[in-house]
C-alpha cells in the first residue's frame, strides 16, 4: 500500500482551492501549496495533479515519510503542509526526544522504530495544537485558528487518537 496517497486523500481535503488572503503569511495557495514555499510556481493555474505531486516530492519524500509508521507519517505530513516540512519534523523530534534538527535521519527513526506510535501520536497532536495557538496571538492568525483545531481534531478521529 502507498501510504502517501492514505495521508495525502486525508490533506488534501483540507486544502482547498486557489487563495490569496492578505492575512495568510503563505501568500498566494492553491492546494496547499503556496507561493512563499515554491515561489517558482505558477500558483493561480496550478492544476491539482501538479499540486499533488509537488507535496508528494516537497514534503513526503523530502522528509523520508516512507521510512516512518503510517500513521505518524501521515500526521508529519499534514503538519508539513500545513505549517511546513523543517517545523514538523522538529516537533516530532521534540517529541520523541531526539535532536531537533528538522531532518529525518537514523536517529530519529531508530527513536520510533519500537515506540509506542498512539503515544507518539496523541503527544505531536497536542504539540501542534500548542504551536497554533501560539501563532494564533501574532498577526492576523487568530481568523485561522478555529480551522487549524478542526483539521487536527479531524487527524486524531481518522488516526484514532
């Protein structure tokens, strides 16, 4: 089974379609992929398979997701998207008490291989959950917060966490 194409059907239905709110500090997005991070990308005619294949290459393989457990894959995957790949990689590292550097690499999978993952899971869930709230204070995030806790709610129900 292709675990990426699991996490990504759970992403990309909270990634909608073109935006470009002047509150969003990711610029211009369209299917979660936003101008700030691939500012070599023609946002506005962007077509969802290129979208697709863009978070499949950006944030899946470039954070070595294949190497995880699933459901921890599946829930660093839509951080990374979210709020992107470095930060979601260092609150894992964080959470399983391995160096935060935002790079995947033996130690940290070594860290998971025999780890409890639900323990891990509910554990990174509630350090993103901290994180947005943090950012919810700054700027003009506070309108997002609201959507960012149901999309994380929404991981825990389909992670069963």
């Amino acid at each position: 089974m292709d675990f990426f194409e699991v996490a990504d059907r759970f992403t990309a239905k909270w990634e909608g379609g073109y935006v470009n709110d002047p509150s969003d500090q990711g610029g211009e997005t369209k299917y979660g992929i936003s101008k700030k991070a691939n500012p070599d990308v023609d946002i506005s005619s962007l077509t969802e398979q290129s979208a697709k294949d863009i978070r499949r290459f950006n944030y899946w393989d470039a954070n070595k997701l294949d190497e995880l457990p699933p459901e921890i894959a599946t829930a660093v995957y839509d951080f990374a998207i979210n709020s992107g790949g470095s930060r979601a990689v260092k609150k894992l590292q964080k959470v399983i008490g391995s160096k935060e550097d935002g790079i995947i690499g033996p130690k940290t999978i070594a860290k998971l291989e025999n780890s409890d993952s639900k323990a891990i899971l509910k554990k990174y869930l509630n350090e993103r959950e901290t994180f947005l709230k943090g950012i919810s204070t700054k700027k003009d995030n506070k309108k997002f917060l609201r959507g960012w806790l149901n999309r994380v709610n929404d991981l825990r129900k389909e992670l069963g966490v």
